[in-house]
C-alpha cells in the first residue's frame, strides 16, 4: 500500500492549499540574473567595437563596418 495518500500527506497539501504556500519569486535573484545579461551584452559589443577595425574578421562574421559599429553603440539594456 502506498504512503502517499496517508492522512498526514492530505493534511499537509490541504494545508498548503489553504494557506497558498506557493514558493515566492526571488527578485535578487532577477536583479542578479538581468545584471549578468546587460553585463555580458557590454562585453560583447565591446568585443565587436574592437573588431570593427579589422575586414577580414566582420567579413567572417557577415557586418559590415558600419553595422558593427551601430551594434556595438547600442545601450546595453537593449
């Protein structure tokens, strides 16, 4: 026979249910994550600032000079 279903497992979800235990959002835990974002898009853009200087290397990646410039000038958030 399965414990599962055992009085003591139905009174605690009851519980649970009646008191909307529902794990809270960690907002820290989004400032951390959109902080690594923004960070990392500001590394790359200027990784591709860097890069705008040498031909051969956009024409590997397919911009031109101009578009990579524009990528890179672009605010970090966006």
């Amino acid at each position: 026979m399965s414990t599962y279903f055992s009085d003591a497992n139905l009174l605690l979800l009851s519980r649970r249910s009646l008191f909307g235990c529902r794990p809270q959002s960690n907002s820290w835990g989004l400032f951390v994550r959109r902080w690594r974002r923004w960070s990392e898009r500001s590394r790359q853009r200027a990784a591709l600032r860097n890069l705008a200087d040498d031909k051969h290397l956009l024409d590997d990646l397919g911009l031109t000079r101009l578009e990579a410039l524009d990528q890179a000038d672009r605010p970090f958030w966006d």
